[in-house]
C-alpha cells in the first residue's frame, strides 16, 4: 500500500468528532462500507450497520463467531493431503428488522425524502445512534430515531429502542418487528448495486452456499416473545434465537403476530397523535453449540431475555457505557491536535473491542463479526497484529484467544501427520481447527503460523507472568511446535568437512503470499527459531522449577532430553541467509535470482496484482504483497544490527505493494525504527484509514481487524518504541515531528502504566492494576529470570529482563545498589514497581510516582522513500546485473484473437 499523507474522509459526510463515526449525510455509493463502518458486536455476536427498515441493502448481515457450515471443497486434480473441508461463517437470522410504514407508504432511507439524517456511533456508550426526519409523500413528517447495542456485558444480548413520532400530523403507523432467516429464504428486496463492494472473482470474499443451510428445529411463540431454532445443515452446530417486545405508547393500539420456520412478525397497528411517541424496545438473544440440541439452547435464549426484562433498559445501556469506560483506562491512545488521527485511532481501537471482548474462547476472525469476507475465518494475523494489542491492553482476553489454539492442538497434530511431520501444524485458515485452504501453495505452505502462535504465546507470558498457563498445558503448543520445525527441517555440511553444519527450512511460503513455497524463507527461519529456543528455555525451566509438572508433561508428550537438546542444537545452527554484497537477507534462497517488477510503472488500474495476474506471473519476480523481512525486523529485532535493519527496508520497502492491508502498520513501524519518520507516518495514515477511507476497496465485506491491531503496534511499538524481546520492556521513542504528544497504556505483569510521549521526554506512570488479571496473585508473578524465561526468541541474558513485584524489589534494584539509571521513590509496602528501559537507561517505575526521561533529538531522519530505482543496476553475487521489468499488460497484446478469440 502506498502511504498517504492526508485525510481521506469526506468531511461533509463524515464530521469530525474525537469520540464517535458520525455519517451526516447517506450515500447509496457508499451504503457497502457504511454498513461496515457502522456494525456493531461483542466478538461474539455482530450487526451489520443495516437499516432497521431492512430495504436495499449493500448485504444483510448478522453473525456469530464461530457459527459456521461445512461444505466438501472440489478440487479440479485432487492429490493427498489437499485440504478437503471447506467452511464458511452462516449470515445467521436477523432479528434487527423493524419496517415502518406510515398511512401505508414504507420508510426506506435509500428513496426517503429526509429532512434530517445523522447517524452515530458512539465509541464512549458503545451505541449506534440514528436520528431521521422523513417528509411522506402526502407531506407529513415523522422523527424516527433508534439506538442499537450489542452487549459487552452479556455476550448474548442485543437491544434495538426504536421511536417514531407523528409531528405535525395524525396517521396510521405500522411497525412489523421480525426475525428472518436471510441465509436460507430470498429477500424480496434486491441488493444495493455499485454500493462500495468487491468485485466479483475476489479471493477475499466469502464463498457461497448452494444448498440450504439452517435447518428449522423449533420455533415458540408466547406474548410478543418469539424464540427460532435451528440445525446447520452439514456441521451439525445449533442455534436458537429469541426476541422479545415492550411497546410505549399512549396512542391507541393493536397488535397481531406470525411465526413460522423462517420468520416471525410482531406487527403493531398504532392509530398514531401528532406528537405523541411510539417506543418499542426490542431485546434479542442468541445462543449457539456445537452439541447442545436446539430445545436447550432455546431455554437459554429464554433465561437471557427473562433476565433482561427485570431490568430497566437504561440499565443495560449505562452497564455498556461502564465496560467501555474501563476499557478505555486500558486501551486509549490519545494525540493531542490532531483531530482526525485521533478520531481515527479510537475508531480502529474501538473495534478491537467490538471483534475480540466476548470471544470467551472462541477465535478471532480476520472480519470480527462485521462481515462474511474470508468465509469468517481465523488466520495467523490473530497472534501477530491482534494479540499485542490484547496482550498490553485485555490480558485475560490474550489468554481466552491462546487457549482457543490450544484446543485445537489434537486437530493440529493430526494435521501434522497428514503432511508426514512429527509434533503439530496449526491450519492457516480454519473455523473448527481443519485446514481450510484449498490453495496449499499460499495457504499450507504457510507453515510459519506454528511459530507465530508461540511467539504470541512467549510474548504474553513475558507480559504478564502467566507461568501457570504454561504448566496447565499451553507448553503443549510450544513442545509440538517445536518438535515439528526439527522434523520439518534438515542439516547440510559437507561429507569430511570439519566446519559447523547448518539446518535448514525448505519448501514453505513465508508472510508473501506472491512468493510461494521457497527455500529458506528466512521469515519462517527466524520465527522457527526463536519457536525452538522459546521450547526449549520452557521445558528446562519447568523442569528446574517444577520438577514433579515437567514429570507429568514429558510422559504425556513422550519427551526426552535428547529431543530437547536436538532442538536446542538445530535453533543455533538455523541457516539465516545473507548476501554480502547487497548487506541484506534475502527473503529465500533463489528470491534475488529474479528480476524486479517495476512496480513505479505499473498501471494503478491493474493493482492489487492478485487480481489481475495469473499467480505464476507474479511468482516470477522480486515483488512483494506484503512484509516479509520487514515483518521478521520487527518480530525478532534483536537478532538483525542497525545497520542490516536500515539495509533491509530499504531493499524490501521497494518492492512491497501493499496489497495485503497486514502491510502498511509493519512498515510503519521499521520506518519510524531506521529514520524514515515521513514516511513512517505516511504507512501509519494508510492503515490507520484501511476501512475508513476504503483504500483496498473492500471495506464493504467486513473490518480488516488486523489492520486494527496493526494500527495499535504503529503507535506502541512504532512511534512508542516499545519492544519486548526477552521479557525485557524496552523504549527508543520515534514521534512524528507533526505531533506535540501521545499518551498511550501498557499493562506489564499486572500493572496499567501510562506513557506520556513529548518530543523531547517521555514520562511513565503506573496507575494502578489493570482488571481484571488472568493472573491470580500478581504477587506470584516471577523475577527476573523467570521473565526472560517466558520470552520469544532471540539472543539475550536472563539478567536484563524487566520485572513487576508488589512489594520491595532485590537489592540489586535499590537506587543505591543498581546499576546507572532513573528511578522513582523506592517501593514500599504494596507499591507496585515496574522495570524498563529507554534508549539504554535503566528505569524503575513505582506505583502513583511519575518518572520522566529527557529525550535528546539524536535519532537520524532519512528523507523520502525507497525506490526500485534505488535497486536497478546493482550487482547480485554472481556478478549479473539486476534490472527491473514488467509483465506484458493483456491490453497490450496485438491481435483481438488473443483477447477474445474467435468462433
């Protein structure tokens, strides 16, 4: 993705507001995005930003994490090992329906004549608010304003207030509440064309069911409550659905109601007073299994809705506002003046919160629950953009996202021996724990997603001293992970030859996906091992500090020392390659044997490249989708020299599209590491705007959530500083020279800090504990040793790492005794304290005791961007020259028969 450097919102449709997306005017052009945009969900339960009145929409949408059907993938030449189970997120029944219709004419916004229209969604209450003033077609006006809310607080739970006032006129107001089965029965209402969405034959979009899906199990129907239940028709999983009405009103009224399998009306006849509301609040639950029958799950939709009416509605709404309101003390990033970034940013948090809060165990999407795009999905995007933010911010929602991976762990090793390895391979795509891909080239290949999975892992045991999730299994992940790179690999050395043997990674495809199954890849290379070496620090030091737990793990995983060795032996002999000549990595063995693709020439008409060139094209040349190398800089930093990371950028920025939206906030991030503090921020704005401003121009099939998170780390670990390799919590600030400030919170062992970022001083204060913990005595949380034992990869000693203790730290951290540094007052009592550094300078951080660190301005700033240009007539290894070129366009090509072809 290229950077860009202004806002890209339509400020008239679109206003500035700090703490909400507000749309001040509706487009059909954009009805796609803003469908999107303006979704709302828990993580478990999510709302497409559909209109209440349910006509001419971009694409209904109501969905369920994890709610999915299966269907048998056809491949056109099967061979052993393809992937066999497809599966795709149900558009489960949509109980927002609410149709209006005033003396008989319905209210449809798209062909409304509206006097007012606003549109809200609130980041502080959690709530999407709508306000329209509608002038009929006989000239009578009618207010229509509605709330909407999908609870934090009760994961099953959505509440629709819907209001219609008559205001200068009397009339006959119907309002037919519903629930539809929109997956399985035709909507009668066509869908918006040209409203902002993906072109047909898009990867990224969801595959479709050609059969029915949502068999009908049960449906009841009691005093305007309705409860529908149903059998996905191949998985086997159930869902039950249930709404319930209140109307308010003192104008005369009548109701009648309908069930049946596939809908259910509550239809309210109000002989409506100018000036006299109707106010009908509609409460809904959801509750699905993959083995509960039906009749249970209605029970539970029953208790959740009986639950809710003994209680007052303004309660559910204020319980909202309350969650968010903690979240914020834990999450918020705050850029003073800079309205638009600012707005911005808490748009790409908020919906951090809405696609991960009340997973309670289940994945996280690439879509959340905003949308059907990649079939609802769960990648390896969740571990490296998503759980950073979780693991500093939401800790006990980090460890429900590692522990839904670890139930997956049986699946994995059966995966494993499906593609003849020892120990576990984790799918790249999947809903219930299978491979999904039916692309093994891009998809399998990807085996890097092993490693991803126990970085996150290493990363928040390092964060939050969570040792005991390791001894109540999660080591599993890293033992069989570990035991699959050591399988997977092999050694080289030549026979009599005395020198060190290195071991080696063949046949898999890295982060670039226009770079496939490759030798080498010295992403997967560097994640293996720093996957091999987490293993094997965890294993030795279980069994050093838990002798009798090590016992009990190594007889349920048949390990040995021996093995444990071997994995230490092949993690130091990992071959990282290195082209002296050009003094960078190349990406894989043969990368730099191919030609450049002239990417500065290239048509902006044929980008993304995936969709308009065959992938054999693509896989000809150095061209890159997204951060590959760049993204290994970031991950295992301490491992590559200033001097390799500048290089590296440099060369592989060049040749990055950014056609994948995981790109951008990578680039961000090692741009603003090696001096490139414009162009730093110019990657930030693209992410940041990935979904706002629709630059991949498929914001329309749900939110990029990892681009989200990506936005999060930009900030943290970009412009912040902040890196955490070793359990060592370190800072070397880079903000934007535009920027007077950035606030932003990190949780370390239990402790909510605030890090306050100027120009020229950064100061730390800890606020206090960060609730809820998934760590059940912060008082058990290990010292030094034992944090630099849950690291990631990466060389380092155990001495350096930080540390957080509630009562008086060693001796050794005594301002009288410690090594040069700043401190805050010695801790006392129950204070809490925290341990890190900033551009060196070790700094000891005490609870309610800000600490501030002067900053001097002695960071190099590069100007401008790399350019292919930059790469053209350097000399590769063997003496030849590189040159850049590009396919030739099918335009083109002379001769219609080579475009159409003849009869």
């Amino acid at each position: 993705m290229n950077p860009i450097a202004s806002d890209p919102l339509d400020r008239s449709q679109f206003p500035l507001d700090e703490w909400a997306l507000t749309e001040a005017e509706f487009h059909t052009a954009t009805q796609g995005r803003t469908e999107t945009l303006f979704a709302v969900g828990n993580g478990y339960l999510g709302l497409r930003g559909n209109f209440e009145e349910g006509h001419k929409a971009y694409a209904e949408g109501t969905f369920i994490n994890g709610f999915h059907d299966t269907w048998q993938i056809k491949h056109a030449e099967e061979a052993y090992g393809f992937a066999r189970v497809g599966q795709t997120i149900v558009n489960v029944p949509d109980a927002r329906v609410i149709r209006l219709y005033v003396d008989d004419e319905p209210f449809v916004v798209a062909d409304a004549d509206t006097i007012e229209y606003s549109r809200r969604l609130d980041f502080k209450t959690g709530v999407l608010e709508r306000v329209v003033e509608w002038r009929t077609p006989s000239g009578k006006r009618v207010l229509i304003r509605s709330r909407r809310l999908v609870s934090f607080t009760d994961r099953h739970l959505a509440v629709i207030d819907y209001e219609v006032t008559m205001l200068d006129s009397d009339a006959s107001v119907l309002i037919s509440s519903q629930i539809l089965n929109r997956q399985d029965r035709v909507d009668e209402y066509t869908p918006v064309a040209g409203a902002g969405g993906a072109g047909i034959g898009d990867p990224r979009k969801a595959s479709s069911f050609s059969e029915r899906v949502l068999l009908p199990r049960f449906k009841w129907i009691h005093e305007g409550r309705y409860v529908l239940g149903y059998r996905a028709a191949n998985s086997g999983m159930t869902l039950a659905v249930g709404a319930e009405h209140h109307l308010e009103t003192t104008n005369e009224w009548d109701e009648s109601a309908q069930i049946d399998d596939d809908i259910a009306k509550q239809v309210y006849r109000v002989r409506a007073k100018a000036g006299q509301r109707i106010r009908l609040v509609k409460t809904i639950a959801y509750h699905t299994s993959s083995t509960v029958p039906t009749t249970e799950l209605a029970d539970r939709a029953n208790r959740t809705l009986d639950r809710i009416r003994e209680t007052p509605i303004e309660e559910v709404f204020a319980r909202q506002e309350e969650w968010l309101a903690d979240f914020w003390r834990r999450a918020d990033v705050v850029i003073p003046g800079q309205p638009a970034v600012q707005q911005a940013v808490r748009w790409n948090i908020f919906q951090l919160a809405q696609s991960t809060a009340r997973t309670d165990g289940g994945g996280i999407a690439a879509k959340g629950v905003s949308g059907s795009g990649y079939g609802g999905h769960y990648f390896w995007d969740t571990e490296i953009y998503v759980l950073p933010f979780l693991t500093y911010t939401s800790p006990q929602v980090a460890r429900n996202a590692l522990r839904f991976r670890q139930g997956m762990l049986p699946a994995a090793r059966d995966r494993a021996v499906e593609l003849n390895q020892r120990g576990a391979l984790f799918p790249w795509r999947t809903i219930n724990g299978l491979e999904s891909s039916a692309y093994y080239a891009a998809g399998t290949a990807q085996y890097h997603i092993d490693a991803d999975i126990s970085h996150a892992l290493s990363q928040y045991v390092a964060a939050t001293g969570d040792d005991d999730f390791l001894r109540r299994g999660a080591l599993d992940i890293l033992v069989e992970t570990a035991r699959m790179w050591a399988d997977l690999g092999f050694w080289r050395g030549r026979e009599g030859d005395h020198g060190p043997q290195t071991f080696h990674i063949h046949g898999v495809t890295g982060p670039d996906e226009y770079t496939t199954v490759v030798n080498d890849n010295l992403f997967t290379n560097v994640m293996a091992r720093a996957n091999l070496r987490a293993a094997v620090r965890q294993a030795r030091r279980l069994r050093h500090e838990s002798p009798d737990d090590y016992a009990a793990m190594a007889k349920r995983l048949d390990l040995t020392e021996d093995e444990i060795e071997e994995w230490s032996e092949a993690a130091e002999a990992m071959h990282i390659l290195f082209d002296a000549d050009l003094g960078i990595h190349p990406q894989d063995a043969q990368f730099l044997e191919k030609e450049l693709w002239d990417l500065e020439n290239t048509p902006a008409s044929k980008r993304p490249l995936l969709l308009h060139f065959h992938p054999l094209v693509i896989y000809r040349f150095q061209v890159i989708k997204q951060a590959d190398v760049v993204l290994a800089l970031f991950l295992q930093g301490d491992e590559f020299t200033t001097r390799e990371k500048r290089a590296n950028f440099e060369y592989y920025d060049a040749l990055t599209t950014g056609d994948s939206t995981l790109s951008a906030s990578t680039q961000a991030i090692i741009a603003a590491e090696v001096g490139y503090r414009e162009l730093a921020l110019g990657y930030f704005q693209a992410a940041l705007f990935v979904d706002l401003g629709d630059l991949h121009h498929n914001t329309a099939d749900g939110i990029h959530v990892a681009s989200t998170g990506g936005v999060w780390s930009a900030l943290a670990f970009g412009f912040g500083g902040m890196r955490d390799y070793l359990g060592k919590f370190t800072f070397d600030p880079r903000l934007p020279e535009e920027w007077e400030s950035m606030v932003f919170h990190v949780t370390i062992h239990g402790s909510l800090i605030e890090v306050d970022l100027r120009q020229h001083e950064m100061t730390f204060t800890i606020l206090g504990p960060s609730a809820p913990s998934p760590v059940a005595a912060i008082d058990g949380a290990p010292g030094a040793a034992g944090a630099a034992a849950a690291g990631g990869g990466g060389r380092g000693g155990a001495g350096d790492t930080g540390s957080t203790t509630d009562t008086a730290p060693a001796p050794a951290l005594a301002p009288a005794t410690a090594p040069a540094g700043r401190y805050a007052s010695p801790p006392t009592g129950s204070n809490r304290s925290v341990e890190v550094w900033v551009r060196g300078e070790r700094v000891l951080l005490v609870s309610g005791t800000p600490v501030t660190v002067p900053l001097a301005n002695d960071r190099p700033t590069i100007e401008g961007a790399p350019t292919t240009s930059d790469i053209e007539g350097t000399m590769r290894a063997d003496g030849s020259v590189i040159t850049a070129s590009m396919p030739t366009i099918v335009s083109d090509i002379e001769g219609p028969e080579s475009i159409v072809g003849f009869d």
